[in-house]
C-alpha cells in the first residue's frame, strides 16, 4: 500500500488499526515487532510517522477460526449518535458522547464511537482529535479529513482549544482550591490494567476548578483542563481526597454506594463544553453539552456557591 497525502504523519500502528479492523491490536502490535510489517522495505517501530510515497507491506493474515464475530453497532445506537451531533461543518464534527460508550473499540469492546461514526460518515476520512474516557459523557471533536486532524490536534497541544467539565466529587471543595499542578504518570497493575498517579517522575498535569455548589457529601465542581493527560481530572480530585462519584478506578466504594442508592450509577464527569478559536477549519465557536440529568438532580439538591 501507498501512502497518500491523506495519510501524512499518521502513526504506523494507526494506520494498520485502521485498515485491519478485524485483527485484534495484540497481533498488530506483534508483527510489527517480529519485522513482518515493513516500510520502504525497512522494519519500523510504531510510532513511525509515515510520509507521502511511503511503501507498507503487510504480511498475509489469517483470523484464528475460533475468534468470535465482532458485534456492529445497532441502528438504535447509530440514530442515537445521529441525534447527538452539537456543531458540524465540512471539516470537523463535535457530538454529545453518552457516558458508557467508548470512543474506539478494543479488546473488550467490539465498537466504539468512531466505529459507528464511520458508519454514518462513510465518504469522510472521520478521525478523533481527542479521547474521553469510556464513562464520561460531553463534547467530543472529531475531524473529517487528514489536514484538520492534525490543526485541531495542533490547537490541543498548543492549549488553544478550551476544554471544560462538570464533576461531582465526594466530601466538601475547599473554595480556595482553584488550581492543582501535580505531574502524572501511567503504571499498570498486575493484571495489565492501567491506572495513572501522582508522581514527581510524571508528566506535567495543570487543572483549574471553580466550586459551583455543595451538597451534604458531594460538590459540583467546574474544571478547566489546561493539560490532556489520561485520567487527570480524577486523579488530581483523588489525590486531594475527593474522589469523583462513580469511579470505579480511583474512587470510593462507600460514597458510589450511597451515590447507587440515590439512582446515580456513572461515573460523574461530563464534558461541558469545548471553546475552539478561529482556523481555516472552523469559526471562533463555544460548543455545549446539555447537563445529564444525574448532574442535574445533584445541583437541584445541593447549595450553590
């Protein structure tokens, strides 16, 4: 296969997730490691940025027989996602993401948001700029074609596009904690499940917060998060001893459990808004996600600020 322009300093192993959607990323990974997967006849690691002119050679794969049939999505999910669309233009696209669905597929999952927006989309290049964990819900920007992929990528980076979100938190905010600078960093668990902490060894992580209400053993909380690390807005509220509500992974079970009893079975961070400043691409545009009702019967039983 030739890369096209289209395909300009897409990362390697991106580019055969892609087009090997059936393979699992496990065997992906693994032939690109053993040197099957070559590029202008050379073995290439997978960060590889490939360029115009670019020859990949894949080697003949065959599914193992046993591995079941991946699940597509359902039409109901599809009219759903159709439903959700909160900015459009010819080059990106900004839905409200549902809490519980996951942005890609995976080993666990057979679909994800981009897998039905392709789906839906089938004569754009239509790529994430961005990831949100698989239960948060809000904004989530994607681009139609290879050139605003990577301006909008860009912008992230360069902390040009203003990310916004909503969190409920155990115990009560102090309301002179507006910032928290703490660096992060990713380890895995025994089981291979990765997790994030604080560690001085990290990666600089930057959240701003503004206390919006209490209740009588939550806060409502807006963040502005000024980095993108993974699991930052959950981990710097747990490193603080305020572990968000719902969260199975830094959280604390005997406030999800009274959070369960009051009907509240997610985890509570929701993607309120995204602020994108003028490009080639789009207009100076602010674009919001209606409040999910969950948030919505917390604001309504606690105090505001």
């Amino acid at each position: 296969m030739e890369v096209s322009a289209a395909q300009l300093n897409q990362r390697l192993d991106n580019f055969l997730f892609k087009r090997l959607g059936n393979v699992p990323r496990t065997r992906i990974y693994r032939i690109i490691r053993k040197g099957e997967v070559r590029v202008n006849k050379k073995r290439c690691k997978p960060e590889y940025k490939l360029q115009i002119g670019d020859q990949v050679r894949i080697p003949p794969l065959q599914l193992e027989q046993s591995r079941p049939t991946k699940s597509k999505p359902s039409q109901q999910l599809l009219q759903k996602l159709e439903q959700s669309v909160l900015y459009e233009n010819s080059n990106i696209l900004v839905i409200d993401k549902p809490a519980g669905l996951a942005v890609h597929a995976g080993s666990s999952v057979d679909y994800g948001v981009i897998d039905a927006l392709r789906l839906l989309y089938p004569n754009n290049g239509i790529e994430l700029v961005h990831r949100l964990d698989r239960d948060t819900s809000g904004c989530l920007l994607l681009a139609k074609n290879r050139p605003a992929l990577l301006a909008m990528q860009s912008m992230f980076r360069n902390q040009q596009v203003s990310k916004n979100y909503i969190a409920a938190v155990q115990g009560r905010w102090p309301l002179e904690l507006i910032e928290i600078s703490q660096p992060l960093k990713k380890f895995h668990l025994p089981n291979g499940e990765r997790r994030v902490r604080v560690d001085a060894a990290g990666k600089t992580a930057l959240s701003q917060f503004k206390l919006l209400a209490t209740g009588k053993d939550y806060s409502l909380l807006r963040v502005k998060l000024v980095t993108g690390r993974t699991h930052q807005i959950r981990v710097h509220c747990q490193a603080q001893g305020h572990p968000l509500a719902g969260d199975d992974k830094y959280g604390d079970s005997g406030f999800n459990r009274s959070m369960r009893h009051r009907g509240i079975r997610r985890l509570m961070l929701h993607a309120s808004s995204l602020e994108l400043p003028f490009s080639d691409y789009t207009s100076e545009v602010v674009i919001n996600a209606v409040l999910p009702p969950e948030f919505e019967q917390l604001l309504a039983a606690a105090k505001t600020v």
